[in-house]
C-alpha cells in the first residue's frame, strides 16, 4: 500500500513518524516537516512500518546528505539533519523516555554534551565483505539485511582508520581468499597507531596467514587474525592492541585486540570527568565498578578511591585492568574476572559508591539487589534510554532519588545517545 503524508516527529530508533487515516506509520530517512510518498511494509494492529518512495516537500531544517551511500548503507540514520538538529532530537527523545517513565523529574535533566566532531570521530568500525563476481566488495550492511553495501569511505572514521581501510579494500583481492573474509576490524589509539583484526573462515586460516602479515607490513597497521569467537584471536603481524587517553593528568590505557572501547574518544574523555565529577570521592570511599572493562572508569577512580574492585567477564579485558594498573602503580585496583550479574553476593563488605556501565540490554537483574547494598550514591551509564528508564524503576522506588540525568552525544550522524545517571541514596 502507497500512501502520502505528513512527517510529524522523530522516534526512538531514528525514524519518522507520520499518520494516515489515524494510525501511526514509522518511515526512515525522513524529518519533521517533510511530505512523503512511502510504501507500506509491515502492518502492525496498532501501527504500520514504511519505506520512504518520495520526498514530496522537504522539511526547511533538512540537509543535503554528505555521504553519498546514505540511505543505502544502515549505519547512519540522521545524516539529513544539521548537527544541531541532531542535538535537539537527541535530547528531547532521552527526556520524553525518561518522564514517561516516571523514573526522573524534569529538574534533574542535564542539557546533552554534543560532540565537538560530527565526523571524523570513530576510532573504531568493523566494515562487513562479500565476494562479488568482479571481486571482494567492502562497506557496511544495508539497514535490516546481511546484504554489504560498497563503501569506498565512511565520514565518521578517524582520519587513520579512513587511510587503513582504503588500503585495505585495495589489497583484498589479493587474498589466497577473499571470499573466506566476513569482516575486518580496524582500530586506532590516541597516539594513532592502527590495528587491524581479519575475520577468515577456519579453512582458509592456514592459507591467509602470510598475506596477512605481509599487507600489515606494507600498509603499516598490526593486525590479528579471527577465526570464530574471540577465544580464536592469533597476533599476526605486531601489537594490534589499541591505546586510550582519560582522566587529568592523563593515564593512558592499554586495551587488546577484540577489548572494548568507547568509540569516540574526545566524548569518552568528556565521560569520565562526568563521572568523576559526580562520584566526589574523598580519598576514603571503597568503589565498586561493574562492567569495568580494561579499566576506562575505574583506574580514574581508582586515583581518588580508598579501594576499588572491577567486574568483568571477559577475562582478557580483566588482565588488561590488571597491567594498566599495575603500570601507573594503582595498587589500590582489584579485577575480576568473573559476571557483574551476582557479584554483591560474591563480594564482602560494604560499598560507599556503585557505578554500572552495562551493554544495551541493561542491567535489571543487578539492580535489583543494589538497594539491599544500600551505597550512598549510583551511577549508571546507558547506552539505551529504554533500558535504563526501566533499570531505574527498582531504585526509585526503593530508597534512591535521581540527582541528575545527562545525555552524551558519542554517536553523530545516528540516534544512539549515551548517559550518565546520578542517583543518591535518600535520607
């Protein structure tokens, strides 16, 4: 079914959202003021999903897209808005999911940090490959499929990452295989050394090892190879690991190959002074930090804790803690590796501040037993509004107020937004 209508606002997710004949209808690519002709391809009992056909009038706040795939390629959804637009949405999407909820009050909502680069920013992106009949074919997936579009350059990698990727698609098709090549993942640390992981598949390992290491030398990067889950990671060709800068005076971080790492680094830094600010340590509190990582948040508090203990799964992320704060000489900084799901129950002892910085599914299982714990102060950084609206129903309700609420642009040009929550136990 074609239909017209009007654009009236921006939803969670990055698409428009007009109606038609009374019910809501979602179309991608599209803006607030925009008349549109789409195609209706998913009918819901309550609401319809559409694909944009034409833009009948443009919005007057609509851009010129600056990527020539965008539209095609589903990495970005709001290229079509001027940065500050993009900012505004942001925020009023955070707010609206975070009053609905009723989980905050409208004067403890912060005004967003946008990020100073709207492109340029990533220093890490993982570009998907097929073989096609005239060779291999680098780029991103087409937004809901498996289906890579060709990409020659992507606006929103680091000038370093930008360089190893055209490198890169250059030489893949001299591969012993190339089409045994799902994905590659290149990184680059703040002083900006690169490093590349090569996903091959298992059979073509033994063949592609030379290659590899040959075209890291040529081009200049480290690189791994991948052949499954991260356990299959094998150093290549130098030290693919990537190198984070936080805190002032500055710490640098160490991170391995296949850790994780906020991808945008000036914003990350913004972060951690964020949460620095509002865990006010003294110098006697005892910090516990779950999702800790390779350290990004706790080594910082670490410098203004009594004691501190980081929680982690994946266990090369915990010795990559573990060496980072035995090299700046943290010896108040405990790791562990272990899941931060139960780990209260593990761990003795009180604790005068809890900071969560869980995946995009959240955290609900742990904070549940947070009021139990009974730390005087939570912060909770999201990167999901819907998420973290319902992770703070069981702490409002249970003793503790939101002090403060503060959205984080990390991710220009798309609709994810990241945060920071304050809440403080009540008297």
């Amino acid at each position: 079914m074609v239909v017209e209508l009007a654009i009236d606002t921006l939803t969670v997710g990055g698409r428009g959202l007009g109606r038609h004949g009374g019910k809501a209808v979602f179309v991608p690519l599209t803006a607030p003021g925009d008349r549109v002709r789409c195609r209706v391809v998913r009918r819901h009992r309550h609401y319809d999903e559409a694909e944009l056909l034409e833009l009948l009038e443009p919005a007057s706040q609509r851009r010129t897209p600056p990527c020539p795939v965008f539209g095609r390629c589903g990495g970005c959804q709001w290229q079509h808005l001027p940065y500050p637009q993009q900012v505004a949405w942001k925020y009023q999407l955070f707010a609206e999911t975070l009053l609905r909820a009723g989980v905050v009050d409208a004067t403890a909502l912060r005004p967003l940090v946008s990020a100073p680069d709207e492109f340029g920013y990533r220093n890490r992106m993982q570009f998907k490959c097929r073989f096609a009949a005239d060779g291999p074919v680098a780029g991103f997936y087409r937004h809901g499929s498996h289906y890579v579009i060709d990409t020659p350059a992507c606006l929103l990698a680091a000038p370093a990452i930008a360089r190893t990727f055209t490198f890169l698609r250059e030489h893949l098709s001299q591969a012993p295989h190339p089409e045994a090549i799902p994905q590659l993942d290149v990184s680059c640390g703040d002083n900006g050394r690169v490093g590349v992981i090569c996903h091959i598949l298992p059979d073509a390992v033994a063949a592609s090892r030379v290659w590899l290491a040959e075209t890291a030398a040529r081009g200049g990067f480290s690189a791994a190879l991948q052949s499954g889950r991260k356990d299959t990671l094998e150093i290549i060709h130098g030290d693919p690991a990537l190198t984070c800068t936080v805190d002032d005076p500055e710490l640098s971080l160490r991170i391995s190959a296949g850790g994780f790492s906020q991808v945008n680094p000036r914003q990350n830094r913004a972060l951690v002074a964020a949460v620095l600010a509002a865990a006010d340590l003294s110098g006697a509190e005892r910090v516990l930090d779950l999702y800790c990582g390779a350290g990004n948040f706790s080594l910082p508090l670490a410098r203004r804790a009594g004691e501190l203990i980081g929680v982690e799964e994946y266990a090369p992320a915990i010795a990559d803690a573990r060496a980072n704060a035995d090299r700046l000489g943290l010896g108040n900084a405990r790791f562990l590796a272990e899941p931060a799901e139960g780990a209260l129950s593990r761990l003795s002892g009180a604790f005068d501040l809890i900071l969560l910085d869980p995946p995009r599914t959240g955290a609900y299982d742990i904070v549940r037993d947070l009021p139990a714990a009974a730390p005087r102060r939570i912060l909770y950084v999201s990167c999901d509004p819907a998420t973290l609206a319902r992770d703070l129903k069981p702490l409002v309700h249970n003793g503790y107020r939101v002090v403060s609420s503060q959205p984080f642009d990390l991710f220009p040009q798309t609709w994810h937004i990241e945060s920071l929550t304050v809440l403080e136990r009540s008297a």
